[in-house]
C-alpha cells in the first residue's frame, strides 16, 4: 500500500512539473509529454505493488457486526415514528382537551406499512370524564383505534 501511495505522489509531482514547464515554455508538448511519461511510471507503480494489494487484502478484513446488536434501519426508523407519535398526541391532548397525559403505541410493521395495534392513554389524576371522551376522540381520529385506559395509580379504567 505504502508503494502505491508514493507512486501517486511521483504522478502527481509529476503533473505539477508539467504544468510549470508548460506555462515557462509555452509549448503543449513539454506537458503531454512529461504526463504519458509519469502515466507510463504510473501503470508500472501500480501493476508492481497489485500482487501486494491482494496478499494485504486476504490479511485484512473488515469487522462484522451482526444487524442484531444494532437493530436494522427499519426498527430504529419504527421507534422514532413511534416516540414522535406519542409526543405529538401528548401534546394535542393538552392543546385541545387540556388534560395531561401519557400515551404508549405499539406499532407493528407489515410489508409495505405501519399500523397501530394498540394505545394506552394514562391521565393525569384530575382528568375529567369530558376530558377523557375528548382524548378519545382525538386518538380515534389520529389513528384510528379506540384507546386503552390506565389510571395514574395504574388501574385499568372501564
């Protein structure tokens, strides 16, 4: 590898002295004849150290890390969709029913699409029952299921 970078190096000073020799000189010849020669330098640089390249290669490998320690792209883009889900409808309750309370989705996804298995509302302790057919409301119109309910003590709520 270490010849290969020093072969790029020689071409590219090479290319810079043509350059320079072609602005001094004004000719075209003197800089296309100075890069076939460091093109030339170039194609045997590299036909020497390829043999190299492939021994190194079969030396080193990249390390493999199993999709299951970092989840797949598809599971980490589902849990955002569910968190901001779950913040926006937290923050309409308060908007539009003016109750506070905690929302948790489970999101399935199928083949081509995302659906909602199930919501779980937990309210705040002073949540009043117009309150809460409000928030119904707003989560069968938002997602189109019929919430679960969770008292704040943890009870489930008829």
């Amino acid at each position: 590898m270490q010849g290969l970078k020093v072969a790029m190096a020689v071409f590219c000073t090479a290319c810079i002295c043509a350059e320079l020799v072609a602005q001094i000189t004004e000719s075209g010849w003197a800089r296309r004849g100075i890069k076939v020669v460091a093109g030339l330098y170039i194609l045997a640089a590299a036909l020497h150290v390829l043999p190299q390249l492939k021994a190194e290669g079969d030396v080193f490998s990249i390390p493999t890390v199993s999709s299951v320690e970092l989840g797949t792209w598809e599971q980490a883009a589902l849990a955002q969709t569910q968190t901001q889900l779950e913040q926006d409808l937290e923050e309409r309750f308060q908007r539009e029913a003016g109750v506070s309370a905690g929302v948790a989705l489970a999101l399935r996804s199928a083949s081509d699409s995302v659906t909602v298995d199930s919501v779980t509302v937990t309210p705040a302790a002073d949540c009043t029952p117009e309150q809460q057919q409000a928030v119904e409301k707003i989560v069968e119109e938002a997602l189109g299921v019929r919430p679960e309910w969770n008292a704040p003590g943890g009870e489930i709520q008829p």
